[in-house]
C-alpha cells in the first residue's frame, strides 16, 4: 500500500479546502458522458468528475483524483459502491477526517 500520498476524504463541502490536492470523495452520479460524471456529493452539492468512468457505472461512486476547484475533480482511480449506500454516514465520516481526528487520516 502506498502511504507517500494520501487521499484526503471529502465532501461537496470539503472539497475546496483540498484545490491542487489528492481527494476521495463518493457520489450519486446523476449523469454520465463521454470524459465526464456529473453526481451529487454526500453532503449535497453537484460535483463533475472528469476521467474515464468503468463501464458499468453504478448509482455510487468513489473517486479518488486531484481537486481542480471546488466542485471538480480530475479522477486516477473510479470504485463502483453498487446502487445502494449510506451517504450520511460517509459524510460524517468526511467531517471526522477533516476535524477533530484528521491526524488520524493524514
């Protein structure tokens, strides 16, 4: 596993606190084209990832990328998450990296 540089969780939110910087974020994906994903993060807010999504693409997806500004991301690695999943809890779970316990995350 590679440790040199990590993926800081993040939401909608989240995400310009991270410009220029490796993230992970999840999202319901609302519309998908040619180079592009268009969803919506944990926390509400419309995201466009950019990059070649797999083929299936289910309703969630985390990508893990470089923030390009507060609501793009430039995405290395798609993880489908399957049509079913807890956006609350990921996003308290973003809120907890980025607080209280980020020494535990980066």
């Amino acid at each position: 596993m590679d440790t040199s540089s990590p993926a800081a969780f993040v939401n909608g939110g989240l995400l310009r606190m991270h410009v220029g910087r490796k993230v992970r974020a999840v999202i319901q994906v609302t519309h998908s084209d040619v180079g592009s994903v268009m969803g919506k993060s944990t926390d509400g807010h419309q995201l466009v990832v950019k990059g070649s999504p797999p083929i299936p693409l289910t309703s969630y997806v985390e990508v893990i990328g470089v923030a390009e500004n507060d609501n793009s991301i430039r995405a290395e690695i798609w993880t489908n998450f399957g049509d079913s999943f807890d956006a609350s809890s990921y996003d308290q779970l973003c809120q907890l990296a980025n607080g209280e316990f980020k020494h535990l995350f980066l």
